[in-house]
C-alpha cells in the first residue's frame, strides 16, 4: 500500500510534520496514525501533566502493532531542534542516554510521528533524575485473579493511604491491573523509595492477606492473588503513564478514575475511542496530583521496623 501524504499541524505554535497518517496501527480497529496523533491532541493537557520534566521510554510500533515493538531509551533521530531531552545513566552497562523529556504537547506529537504508541516515564524529574518524586503503586494481578479482586484490594489501599495522610491518584493500567500514583517529596534515593513502597505493600498484605501477595519470585506467588508491585519504584523501572495509549488490539489507555468509579470500573471500559469524550466531560482528574506532596517518612519507619524484624528487602 502506498504511503498517504504528510500533514503538517500546528501544536502549541510548534509545525509538527506527519507522515503517512492513514498507515493503519491498530489492525482490529482500522485507527491509524492519524487518529493516534488525534487521541493524543485531544487529552493534551492530560499527558502532559503525567510526562513533565520526566525522562521518557519510548514503545515505537514503526509498522503498526502488526510489527515489531521497539523500546526506545534515546530520543530517536531527526529531532528537530526544539525537542528537549534529559541525560540519564545506566551504571550496570556504563552508558548514558539522552531521553526524551517532554514541557509542552508538541514534544509528545513528535513522538507520534516517531511511531510511539506508549510513554513510559521515569518517576523522577531532570532537575534530579536521582531523587524520585513520585512513588507508584503497582495493583498487578497473577494469571487467575479476578479484577474484583483488584478492585477490593484498591480499597484497602485508599484506607492506608488515607491513615498515612497521603493523597493517591489512582487510574487502570491499560492492560489488567491499577495504578495508584502518590506525589512525594525528593528527599530520597530510589533504594530507599522502594523499601518505602515494600513497606507499604507488606501493610496492604497484612490487612487483605487473602487477596494480596508479596512474593517476590513470580513463580512462587499465588496465581489467585494482586501482587502489589513496590519493585516499579526502583530505579529506570517505568509504567505507562496517565493517558497513555496501550499497544494492545483495542487501543486500552491507561486512564485516571475516581476512587469511587472503582468499583464499577473494568479493564477494557477506556480506549483511545472512548477517553477524549471523557477527558472533554471531566478533564484531568490528576490535574492536582502536584499539588499534594507526602514526605515518606513514615514509610521509611515501617521499612525500618520491618526490617528489624527480620523482612528483608529483596535485590533488584
């Protein structure tokens, strides 16, 4: 098939070029690279808000989900000179990587063109790529657990959140689990983040030992079971953020809920085809989310109790 001619747009006073916008991305659906870049456009103050200042994996589809996924650590070639970047290292392999780092939409609009389907941020920002400030609560569940599962075991974690005075933003994860994100302060490394996050999760067990696992080795845990997954705060771990498009056949996005949508919500309810009408009707419901800083402190005392009773945290 012949490739469809480019299209310029105009983003944010930025031209973004977009070649082959009718080439087809999601074969199930027929939406093609053009509607991609339209979804994005659409919950453009969205993204952004979840993509600031963050270095950002790319999951590039050049031919559509039909091909091959590529996991892009480095801003890919031909960026124009307005794109910004942020410099991060990978100590085990004593490489650095200029990252995307997106401040306005037209950052993200370029990555389309790039054949982007999915943002994966990092869960700290470029003014301190080394000091997270933002701690994420993985709700993942094992093969043969149900999402009611999922959606009880969230519960459970808005009562420790809210006992802790941390205010969590929750949203689905795109595929068959939840997120919940918690502003924090910078005051501490990702070593300790995730300690932090383990301790967190180890109340969660305790509280809903029927529904929930830690178990760190995957082939010893309950496929029944949520594992809450306090290992996505170690360092150059991401997750889909908020809005972000998932490459999965119908198009699922990782999108922001209400605590009390939750229980009603299902895996499958928000697509690239469904989440602009919502995001017009409701706008950002993490569009707060900086504006409610938690110190971790306390979680860094449970992770300390823990340990002196005899709870290891497990390697990376």
């Amino acid at each position: 098939m012949a490739a469809s001619p480019a299209i310029e747009l105009e983003v944010g006073g930025r031209t973004v070029r977009v070649s082959n916008p009718d080439r087809v991305y999601f074969p199930a659906s027929g939406a093609t690279k053009r509607d991609l870049v339209e979804y994005y456009l659409s919950v453009g103050d969205g993204i952004v808000t979840a993509l600031r200042e963050r270095p950002c994996m790319l999951h590039r589809f050049p031919d559509g989900l039909a091909g091959e996924k590529v996991h892009q650590k480095r801003l890919p070639r031909g960026a124009p000179e307005w794109m910004e970047t942020v410099r991060v290292t990978f100590p085990r392999y004593h490489r650095t990587a200029d990252e995307l780092c997106v401040t306005e939409l037209a950052h993200v609009i370029w990555a389309v063109q790039m054949s982007t389907v999915e943002f994966h941020p990092w869960n700290s920002r470029r003014a301190d790529v080394e000091s997270p400030d933002e701690w994420r609560i993985d709700l993942d569940p094992m093969p043969e657990c149900s999402f009611d599962r999922v959606r009880r075991v969230a519960g459970v974690v808005h009562e420790v959140l809210d006992e802790l005075g941390a205010v969590g933003w929750p949203k689905t994860s795109g595929g068959h689990g939840l997120h919940v994100y918690v502003r924090i302060r910078p005051d501490w490394g990702f070593g300790d983040v995730r300690r932090a996050a383990l301790a967190f999760a180890r109340e969660v067990e305790r509280r809903a030992p029927d529904d929930v696992t830690t178990t760190w080795w995957r082939k010893d845990r309950d496929p029944s079971k949520v594992f809450v997954d306090f290992n996505q705060n170690a360092r150059d771990h991401t997750i889909a953020c908020a809005y972000s498009v998932r490459g999965t056949e119908r198009a699922t996005v990782s999108t922001p809920v209400r605590w009390d949508e939750i229980p009603d919500v299902a895996p499958d309810d928000f697509t690239m085809h469904t989440v602009p009408a919502r995001f017009a009707e409701l706008g950002d419901l993490h569009a707060g989310i900086d504006d409610a800083v938690y110190d971790l402190r306390p979680l860094i005392e449970w992770a300390e109790r823990d340990e002196q009773a005899g709870l290891h945290t497990p390697d990376e």
